[in-house]
C-alpha cells in the first residue's frame, strides 16, 4: 500500500500545461491519428482503459463490440450527460469515471489494453504515469499511447516496419494548407476571434486558452525513453502537422471554417511521410507498446 500511494502521488496533474484545443472535440480528437483507433477496434474483445482525450464514439463502439471499456478523466458534468444518451445495451460494457486517470488505482494486471490519449503531457512526472501502465497491463498487455511531441523523432521509431507510411495523396494539401494554417491561428488570438470560433472558444480564448500545438507538445526523445523503460515497442504512427493543427482550429471553429477545415482533412493523408528525422513542428505520433515480461517468466 506505501508503494501503491507513493505511486499515486507520482501521477499529479500538472496544472501549467493546458488541455489541448481538440480534448472536449469528439470529431476533432477522433480526426488526428484515426489509425490508432482503428487498431484498437480490430484488436479481440477484452477488458481496454481509455484515458485523456479519448473520442466518445471509440468508447461507444468498443463497447457495442462486447470489450469491457473504462473511461477516465471525465468531467462531472460531461459524464451525466453522456451516460444519459447511452443505448442499454453500451451502458453496460462502460464504466465512466469522473477522475483522472492518475488518481485512480486498477490492480495489478486489470486490463489487456491501455490507451491514452494525450495524457502524458498533463503529468509533472510522464514516467510514472508509464509505470503505473506497466502495472496495470496484464501480462503482454500493450499500451496505445497518443502523444503530441516536438522535434526529431527517435531513431526507434523510424526504423523499417515500424513506421507505416501513407501513399502520397494525388494532391499535395499539405503543401497549400501549411502557409494558411498559421495566420489563421494568429487571427484567432487576435481582433477576429469573434469572426472565426463560437462564443465559448472565445472565451476560452480570453482566460488564456492557446490554440498552438507546440504549447502542449513533449519531447520526442523524452516519451521514448519513458515508453523504453517499462514497456517494449512493437509499431508506430505518425500524423501531420499539418493534420494536428487543422484538427486543433476545428474545435470550436465558425461553421464556414469547420467545413473548409473537414475538406482539407478529407484531403490530408491519415498519416505523415517523409523527413521524420528532422522536422521540428509538433505532430501527433502513435505508439503500440507491450508489457516487458521480467524473471524469465513466458505467458503463453
């Protein structure tokens, strides 16, 4: 029990960092990396954590697949109204928790997957949030980590056959859509706001609210080597910038804009290609990690 609550005061939430824009955005936050979640839709019924920023429609359809789903880092109020509109028969497969994910304590070996959705990011300390995963993961358990990171990625994660690379789209949105994401940003920050989001955006805006991914991004080298220690790394994805920030303005964005930005999302490929190793913008990567089996003990 000291080791268990030493645990938990390990996993404190730190309150610097904000929410990314997407989080309370079920379309926007399901948009960024979908291959991550259609991984875990095909992946066999079993007992899956989903933590951070995870879509509401992943958890609805996991759970009408018979997978026992528990969702953490809910909002109180969010959560009454969410579990008021599910079907009986999805009730019944989900738990939803009012808590973050840090300050809730499963058991030993309590599921066979763990997701989380940008949540390292939200923790003073990621690698005790990876070791309490490593703990709670049954024996070759595998994490599916979501995380926004900034600068080179690892070679580890770039190595062949790990990175799944997308075919190269017949029309290069990237290449039009990056010199506009940006200014569209500042005029957000700015005089316009009132022009470009709905009114709870703007307010959002007013308290300090940032709609710039690189304010929520780790270090790339930093999650490698929390992911390392505990866990042994078995795929990996790799969004876009262009995707991240697209899907970061679609949150709360003027009808007339979402509808631009779902096209140019229609249009960007679902996972990036190209200069992984030396791109510095911030972009959304997918991590497939399995629990290190230790004392030379194999679970077949």
């Amino acid at each position: 029990m000291v080791r268990l609550r030493r645990e938990i005061e390990g996993v404190r939430r730190n309150h610097a960092v904000p929410p990314p824009p997407y989080a309370g955005h079920a379309e926007a936050s399901a948009l960024i990396l979908p291959a991550l979640d259609a991984w875990l839709l095909a992946e066999p019924a079993g007992r899956v954590l989903l933590a951070g920023c995870a879509p509401r429609i992943l958890a609805e359809k996991l759970a009408a697949a018979e997978h026992w789903v528990t969702v953490t880092d809910l909002d109180e109020n969010e959560l009454r109204l969410w579990h008021a509109q599910l079907r009986p028969e999805v009730a019944a497969h989900l738990t939803l928790l009012a808590r973050g994910y840090g300050d809730v304590a499963f058991g030993p070996a309590s599921f066979d997957r763990i997701a989380l959705f940008d949540t390292l990011v939200t923790y003073r300390n990621p690698a005790w949030v990876l070791n309490k995963v490593a703990r709670e993961l049954k024996p070759d358990g595998v994490l599916a980590l979501r995380e926004v990171v900034q600068g080179p990625l690892p070679a580890e994660w770039t190595a062949q056959g790990l990175l799944r690379l997308a075919p190269t789209p017949r029309v290069d949105t990237a290449r039009w859509l990056r010199p506009a994401l940006q200014p569209t940003v500042r005029a957000i920050h700015g005089r316009a706001a009132r022009l470009l989001v709905d009114l709870p955006t703007q307010e959002a805006l007013e308290r300090g609210a940032h709609l710039d991914a690189l304010r929520f991004a780790l270090d790339a080298d930093e999650v490698q080597a929390g992911v390392a220690a505990h866990l042994s790394l078995e795929a990996s994805w790799l969004g876009g910038a262009e995707r991240l920030q697209a899907c970061c303005l679609l949150a709360g964005s003027r009808p007339w804009l979402a509808h631009g930005l779902r096209r140019a999302l229609r249009l960007l490929p679902a996972l990036a290609s190209g200069d992984a190793h030396t791109r510095e913008s911030p972009r959304c990567v997918g991590l497939l990690a399995r629990r290190k089996l230790t004392g030379g003990l194999q679970f077949r």
